[in-house]
C-alpha cells in the first residue's frame, strides 16, 4: 500500500448519490480504510463531499485522481457511459478497481476489463450487493454442493419502482432505499447515451449477475422482447435464457410499479429440490422431494439489501482478508444477458452470446 500506514487508501471516482448512499459511509467506517480522495463533475460539489465525510483531496478530473493522489484503490461510481473508460485507465495504473453495476456497455469492453485486472493482478469487483446477504450465499451453497441435483428451471421476477426515473419524469431516486445527500444530475438514469438503456440496464444487471453467483453457469443463449412505454427507454423487459449447462431462465422484469411494492422472486427447480427465494422481502425456502422442507429465518430489514457490503468486501480483499465475492466475470456475464437481450429486441431473434 502507498501509505506508511496499514490503511488502504481509496478515492471514489463519481461522487454522486450512490456514492454518497453506500460507498462512501461503508469505506469510513471500516478501521483498514482511508478515504483519501474524491471526483465529481463539479468542482463545488467534489469539494462539499470532500468536507463532509472526510476525504483529503477533492478532484474534477478522475485521471488527476488516479495518477496524483496517491491512492492504492478506486471505487467507480459514475455513470454508465464513462465505467469502461474510468475502469481501464485505473488499471492501467495499477489501481484495484470496484465498479458499479452497469459494468460496461457491451461485452468486449466487459471481457477487456476483465482481462486487464487479471493481467495485472488487480483485484476487480463487480457492485451487486445480493452477492453478500446470508441467503444467497447459502443459496449458492445449496446449488454448488449438488443438494438441489440438476439446476433445470430458474423463475424470476425483480421489479423496483424506478419508472419515473427511466422516463425522465423525476431525477430524485424514489425507491426508497436511501436518502438523497446529492441528487443525480439530469439524464443520468433516462439518457440512453448516458446510462445505456433503461429496465435491462439498471436493473437486469443484477439478475444477470445473481444467475451467474448462484449457478456458476454463464448465459449461452438470449431471448427477450422489451416494452418501452412511450419512453425512450425500456420499461418491462421479459428474457428467456439457456445457461451454458442448458439450464432454462425466465426473466420478467419492470420498474413500473407502485412505490410500495417491488418484487425479487426466485424460483429455482432442480432434479432434487427447489429454492425458492424472495429477496425484497428476506425469505427463502428448501423442498427437497425427499425429507423435511426448510423455512430460513426472515432476513432483518437491514440484510436484505446490504449496500455497504460490496466496497467493505472490496477493501478486505484488497487487504487479503477475505476473498471476492463479486468478480468482474460477474459482471460479464450479466453484459452477456444485456447485450443478447437489446440485440434479440431488435431483431426478434434469439442471440448466442458466443457471438457477442
């Protein structure tokens, strides 16, 4: 590390409203962790940030971040369209690298991503915080270990109240999760040249991402239709998946609905039990077809959607305290369900990702 310290020194590159949300209070409270420097677009809003949680340094230009402020780690929070090219000049320059989730925009910028920290020896996170809750990791146990047999069928359904925002209509996140402490700036969620698209980048990107953590499989094949809603961006996306060891996957998945109700229902069949869980809600559920069925505790409100989890997990592997438990090829694959699906939308035909 750069310090004389035993602190990781990290600089946050888009200090925004996820940032400030989750990133930021996750890295001062861990003990290991310096924040040592942030970027915003706006010099008044870097330097704000900077004073109000403690940063040493505050930038406009991520690359001066990067190269002159004397970090060991970034945590890239920006927007969509600049994640490919913040990621690769940090690695470039030898800096470990956390990314939000949309990774990239396409699957060759994902694949180089992922290359590049490899190549590097760099650790690389993708952002999914239902990697972390005390369910999908045992979820994931289950399935590994062989305890639901063959995975053949996976049912989900992931909705999250952000119509709104996809449209264009507010640009205040209303979803509830957290407080706003600095608002996005316009056409950051409604913007498909900023943000990518709508419904299948903003949200999908995590349903990709959890197939992949749960299964160990990769998507193979890719069939969607989208909805748009009058909007330019995709509002209701549905997704038939094969993964690569010929599991089927339905996807449904909106942001249309009421701010009081969202969805994350995972159903997965296999040739020895199902699992069945709902995210939003901190359930899940064992039926073995032989035996007892299981019923998990109820998730605390504050476990199901543990926001903080990816940069702490971040800094501890950074540290070598623990391991990754959201690599980037996570979140290729979920570019991989992304960009099969846009490119199926399009041409109502189904898209082997092979080819992507």
């Amino acid at each position: 590390m750069s310090n004389e310290s035993d602190k990781l020194n990290i600089g946050v590159i888009g200090a925004g409203w996820w940032a400030t949300s989750a990133h930021i209070p996750g890295i001062i409270q861990h003990e290991r962790a310096h924040l040592k420097a942030v970027q915003n677009r706006t010099i008044s809003k870097a330097t704000k940030i900077a004073h109000d949680f403690g940063a040493d340094l505050a930038f406009v230009d991520y690359r001066k971040l990067v190269t002159d402020a004397g970090v060991d780690a970034v945590v890239i929070s920006s927007t969509p369209n600049m994640h490919y090219e913040q990621a690769k000049f940090s690695m470039e320059h030898g800096k470990h690298v956390l990314l939000e989730k949309p990774m990239t925009f396409n699957v060759a910028q994902a694949k180089e991503l992922c290359n590049l920290a490899s190549g590097n020896n760099l650790q690389f996170l993708v952002s999914c915080p239902w990697h972390y809750t005390r369910h999908g990791i045992e979820a994931k146990r289950l399935i590994q270990q062989g305890l639901l047999g063959e995975i053949k069928m996976i049912s989900i359904l992931m909705t999250n109240p952000i119509d709104k925002l996809l449209k264009g209509i507010n640009t205040i996140p209303t979803h509830g999760l957290n407080e706003v402490y600095v608002e996005p700036n316009p056409g950051s969620y409604n913007d498909p040249s900023i943000a990518g698209g709508g419904q299948i980048f903003g949200q999908v990107s995590h349903v990709g991402a959890y197939l992949s953590f749960l299964t160990g499989a990769g998507p193979k094949e890719v069939f969607a239709k989208f909805d748009y809603d009058n909007s330019e961006n995709d509002i209701y996306d549905t997704l038939l998946i094969t993964m690569d060891n010929d599991t089927l996957v339905t996807i449904a998945s909106t942001g249309a609905t009421p701010i009081t109700v969202r969805n994350y229902e995972v159903r997965i069949y296999g040739t020895r039990a199902i699992l069945f869980l709902e995210l939003w809600k901190g359930h899940m559920s064992y039926w073995p077809f032989e035996g007892k069925s299981k019923k998990y505790p109820v998730l605390p409100e504050n476990e199901i959607y543990p926001d903080e989890a990816p940069v702490i997990n971040f800094i501890n592997t950074c540290l070598g305290l623990a391991n990754n438990n959201s690599p980037g090829e996570l979140g290729l694959a979920a570019m991989k369900v992304i960009e099969g699906a846009s490119i199926s939308n399009k041409i109502g035909k189904s898209i082997k990702t092979d080819s992507l």
